[in-house]
C-alpha cells in the first residue's frame, strides 16, 4: 500500500502546471491535500479557488499564509469562501513568515509574533464558529460587533507553521495541527515524541522534494539546490539549523551561497545532510524516503513539488504522481 502524503504546490509551477497537476492529483486515493504557499509568488486563496473547481477529493490547504498582510476578518472570509467552493476541504494554515517578507514586501512592521498568531487563532474561532456578531479585544486584533454574512462548517482546522518552542506551545494550545518545515529527521523523531506525549494533536512535515525516474541524479541535484536556497535567503531558518549537528555545513552553505552562488554552495551539502531534510530520486528511492518520515512519527510528510526539467525545458512533474 502506499504511503499516504501531502502536495505541495510550490513557486516553480506555474498556474497552468498547477491546474493539470491538480487534477491528476485528486484522481489518486493516498494524496491526502493540495497545499499552496504564499510569498511573493502565488496568491493563495484565488488559487484554492481555481483548484477546488477541478477537483472532488483532496483537501485544499494555505502552507503557509502569513499573519501581517491580512486581518483575522480577510483570512476568515477567505477561508469560508473556499470551503463552500470545495465542499468543506479547506485548511487554514498560518504562520509568522520572515521580516524581509513582511517589511519590506508588504511594508509592516514584524512584531509580536506569537501573541500575534495567538490572538489570530482565537479571533478567527470566533469569526469562524460564531453565529452572532463577534468582538474581540486583544493587543493586537481588534473586531467590534461584526459578523460575516457567508457561513460554512464552524470547525474548518487551523494549522500552525513553527520553528521555535514558543510558536509550538501556541500551537498547541490553540490551533488543529502542526506544520514543520526544514527538521533533520533524528531532530523530528525526538519532537514529535515529545509533542504527543503532551498533547495529540496533528503534525505534518513540509519535505523538499525532488523526483525523477529517468534522470535521479538530477533530482539529487534539485532537492539540494533548494535546500540550500532556504538555508541562505533567510535568518529564521538559517539560524535554527545552526542549532543543529549541522552547524558547520550550514555555515559554510551560507557562505558559498553569498560568495559565489547556489551552484557551488550545493557542493557543501554532503549526502548525509541531504538524506535527513528532503526527499530526492527515482519513484522508488522517494517512496521509501517518505517511510523514514512517516516512521519518525509525522501524521503527513507534504512533499514541496520541486521538478527538474526534461530534455525540452519543460518541468517534468508527472513522476509525482507515481508515488
């Protein structure tokens, strides 16, 4: 039987790509979801939309949106509006994104990031479950005796994206699930045991993913470049996998990637780095990847759809599905 997982639709497909990919993803039984990032590519929302017309099955997630360019009120019409569309498959996922997005993208200012998602959740239960007009008063949200017209299913589940402790705890407290993203997997072992034995509660693991039947090195070589794409554009990411046993690696891949670019900075990358943050190769190398994930105890590994290009240029991610 294979292994049950997530998609998610990344920045290199473009929208067409995105539309046929979909469709043939919901014909299969073991994808659970469709996931859609948001930086500054994609917009999430219209994107659901447009997928939960072609589709029946899967469930239509945001991995993630952030929680400064919209307003609890924005997400939460949003979030009805799809989840009418697709016939209640929609996922609110949330996270705190970076202050390079944030600031200087949408111009805010990134601060309070954990009260911040802590107020966002709870005013969004409210919005989300309450039939009369909501009022809220935190530090942050602020709603005054309004009510959205469109309803749907109260409990459509909130997800939270976290890196550091605190952004766990108020996921915990607060929110359906978890979304990880860049875990070595002894790392991920270890938290999501210490996870369930306080809690139970969703988790899921966002994994680079690269696949390819007919040219596997080519896909080594992909994952790898987008591994070390996210190490080097940001601090958040950058500075959490210094805390891990790959701290020199890290270093030097940040290093190499602003000194001469991501071709060379991959070379810092060895296999065994490789092996515990992404899934890379033939169908078969990939299928038995996901196992280790879902082994370490992961409720859905969401493979990040990182396709290499065939002889043509065109991006190859039909062997996606083969998984």
């Amino acid at each position: 039987m294979k292994s049950r997982f997530g998609l998610s639709i990344g920045s290199l497909l473009n929208i067409k790509n995105v539309m046929d990919f979909s469709a043939n993803a919901d014909k299969h039984e073991h994808i659970d979801s469709l996931w859609v990032p948001e930086s500054w590519g994609k917009e999430a929302f219209s994107t659901l939309g447009a997928i939960s017309q072609i589709t029946q099955k899967v469930k239509l997630g945001t991995s993630i949106i952030n929680i400064y360019s919209r307003t609890p009120a924005t997400i939460a019409m949003g979030a009805i509006s799809i989840d009418n569309l697709s016939n209640n498959r929609m996922i609110i996922g949330l996270g705190s994104s970076t202050s390079a997005i944030v600031e200087n993208f949408h111009g805010l200012k990134y601060d309070n990031p954990i009260i911040r998602m802590k107020e966002y959740i709870q005013s969004l239960r409210l919005l989300l479950h309450s039939d009369e007009k909501t009022n809220y008063d935190g530090s942050i949200v602020k709603i005054k005796n309004f009510k959205i017209l469109e309803r749907s299913r109260p409990e459509i589940p909130i997800h939270v994206a976290a890196v550091n402790k605190k952004m766990i705890q108020i996921g915990m407290e607060h929110a359906d699930g978890l979304l990880f993203y860049l875990r070595p997997l002894k790392e991920i072992k270890n938290l999501i045991q210490e996870i369930k034995d306080k809690k139970k509660i969703h988790t899921s693991l966002v994994l680079i993913t690269s696949v390819s039947n007919n040219e596997p090195l080519k896909a080594k070589e992909r994952a790898a470049k987008t591994l070390a794409f996210y190490i080097s554009v940001g601090r958040v990411y950058y500075n959490f996998l210094l805390k891990t046993d790959y701290k020199i690696e890290v270093e030097k891949i940040y290093r190499e990637y602003h000194t001469r670019g991501l071709e060379k900075s991959i070379e810092y990358i060895p296999t065994n780095m490789l092996d515990d943050f992404v899934i890379y190769g033939s169908v078969n190398d990939c299928q038995n990847q996901i196992k280790r994930f879902i082994n370490a105890g992961i409720d859905l590994p969401i493979l990040q759809i990182n396709p290499i290009k065939d002889k043509e240029g065109k991006l190859n991610y039909k062997d996606f599905l083969e998984l």
